[in-house]
C-alpha cells in the first residue's frame, strides 16, 4: 500500500502516527506524511527518514479563532487543501489516516474529494470537531473509548509493553509536565519535592522545554536533588524505572501508563476541548485504574496519600487493558478494507 499520514500538533496526535508509521514501514508499504508547520509535526517528522517524503504546509487552528483570524485560518486551510489533493493524487495513495488534530483538516478532505479511503484514529474519550464533522464519511472510525471501534486498542510504542512491569514498591515518583509543560504539575512537584525527598523518594519531573530553566534554578536554590528532564526522547525508560506517576490526562500519556503497569494520579487539564481529558482520566478511575482529581481539588496532601495504598491491583489491571498489537491490528484492518 501507499498511505498518507496526516495529523499532529501535539505529542499525543504525533505518538499515534509514529506507531502507525512503524507498522507500515515494517510490512513494506511506503508512507507520506502531511502536517503543518505550527505546532510540533517538523520537530517529530522533519528528519524522519522512515518517510517517503514529509510535507509541512501552513495551516493552524480554526475553533479558538475569530472575525479575521478565523477567515485567515480557513484561508490557508483552503490552500493547504489543494496542495495536498496533488500530492496525494500524483502519488497514487491508497488510504489516508487521519491521527487527529487541526494539521490533518486539508489532507482529510483532499481524500474524501478525491474518493479515497479516509480512516479516523481518534485518541480522545470526547471526539474532536474536526474527527466528528469527518465520522460520516470515514472508511473506518478507530477509538477505544467506542464500543463500535473495529479495533479498540491504542497504537503506541511497543517498548512500552516490553518493558511493563508490576509495581509492589513505591520507590520512584514522576510528574510528567508534557512536551509542552504543564504549569500547574510543575508547581506541584516543585512544592512537593522536599516532602517526598524526606520520605525517601527518587524524584523524575519531565517538566517540558519552556518551564525547564525556571525549575532548574528553583531546585537548585533549595538544594533539592530531583531527575530534571525538559523535552526527552527517553520517555520509555523514565516510565519503566517509575512507581507511581502524577500526570496530566492527554490520551498517549494515559494509554502508555497503561501499557507499562504505571499507576497514575492524573489532573486533567481544565480548558482542554470538550473536557476531553477528564473523560479519558474517568475511564480509568471508574474501573479502580487510576486516581482522578480536578486541578481545583488537588493539593499535595491528596497526592501524598496515594503513596500509602496498595498499588498492585491497579497496576496488573492496567497490564491488562492495554493491547500491545493495536496497530499492527488497525494496519490489517485498513489494507482489508483498501483491498
């Protein structure tokens, strides 16, 4: 096959599409992917040589904008559009995959103008605009939040399951602030790192490139010795050395905890779309996976007691949820559509 990858913006959509890339890279199909340059798709897929060819083209959100802006926004999507119906058009492709996002909207309707096959991966408990305006038209509609997916499972990176474990012990704390940073998690750890180090925790913070300079200075004003990460390709590892992580409730993140065993305390973001990271925290707490706590209701206190309950239960329950072949799964189920 020769599919289009398209999509991104945030580490959540760009971790879908680098599983999905894997796949099709290893049963030999050959593989375009378009994106935009805002966000982070260039510094996911700008040197990704698994890629045939890469496309960013200038697109960016239309939801959040208004009066000029707005029309600006869909301006360039527009123009966006009729670059990508030629590149999939003069490069023959037999489906398109959409992993979410504003960056995947040209190339979603270049396929549908074009009458190819078009599949939705949506990573949320709460479907995006664009992912809902598409569904209807959508060869296929993934998600494992929906009980109608024709695969259910997350597509995520497979070290994550090769190297899950049982938790027994909490020796090893990490707050995961996102490529990003998340304000409100790193303030948290911060506040909260004397009290854990006392109790004799090993501290990781992946606090994200744009609050790492201010957490550096911070920790080392007080002399406190905690794992300080900003961005970092090293994820898997820092999760599999993890007990315990404080997190906020992006779907990647949530389903690459449960890959590895990593029980979670997740604050989901308060202003994300549709309160989307809530439902995804919700789906885990409803079934005793997770804690759930809103931004409001969290104090270091609440996080602190989490360390004195059993932790084995929640972890084998995670092991179990996750599927490790999900998208070699959604590649099969694709190529026997598309054939």
């Amino acid at each position: 096959m020769r599919v289009v990858i398209t999509g991104g913006g945030t580490g959540g959509h760009l971790s879908i599409a680098s599983a999905l890339l894997q796949v099709l890279k290893g049963r030999g199909d050959e593989v375009i992917y378009i994106g935009s340059t805002s966000g982070q798709d260039q510094r996911w897929f700008a040197n990704e040589t698994a890629y045939e060819s890469v496309h960013f083209l200038q697109t960016s959100g239309v939801v959040n904008k208004k009066g000029l802006q707005k029309i600006v926004s869909l301006f360039h999507i527009f123009k966006a559009f009729l670059v990508s119906r030629s590149i999939i058009k003069s490069a023959s492709v037999d489906a398109v995959i959409s992993v979410g996002g504003f960056s995947a909207a040209p190339a979603s309707l270049a396929a549908l103008s074009l009458k190819i096959p078009l599949f939705i991966h949506e990573q949320n408990a709460v479907t995006g605009r664009l992912n809902a305006l598409l569904k209807p038209y959508a060869a296929a509609f993934f998600s494992s939040y929906n009980a109608d997916s024709a695969v259910k499972g997350y597509p995520i990176n497979q070290k994550l399951f090769e190297t899950a474990r049982v938790r027994e012990e909490k020796r090893t704390i990490i707050f995961l602030g996102g490529s990003q940073g998340a304000e409100f998690v790193n303030n948290l750890a911060l506040q909260m790192a004397p009290q854990l180090l006392e109790r004799g925790m090993h501290m990781i913070h992946q606090a994200g490139e744009r609050d790492y300079e201010r957490l550096k200075a911070a920790y080392a004003a007080q002399h406190l010795h905690v794992e300080l990460y900003g961005f970092t390709t090293e994820l898997p590892k820092l999760l599999q050395r993890s007990d315990v992580a404080v997190s906020r409730a992006g779907a990647s993140t949530l389903w690459e905890l449960c890959a590895n065993g990593l029980p979670a305390f997740y604050i989901p973001y308060p202003y994300a779309a549709g309160d989307h990271q809530y439902y995804n925290a919700q789906f885990l707490a409803e079934r005793d996976l997770s804690w759930c706590r809103r931004q409001r209701d969290t104090t270091p206190e609440a996080v602190m007691a989490i360390l004195d309950e059993d932790i084995v239960p929640m972890s084998r329950g995670l092991m179990l949820l996750g599927e490790p072949d999900a998208s070699e799964k959604i590649i099969r189920h694709i190529e026997g559509t598309v054939q």
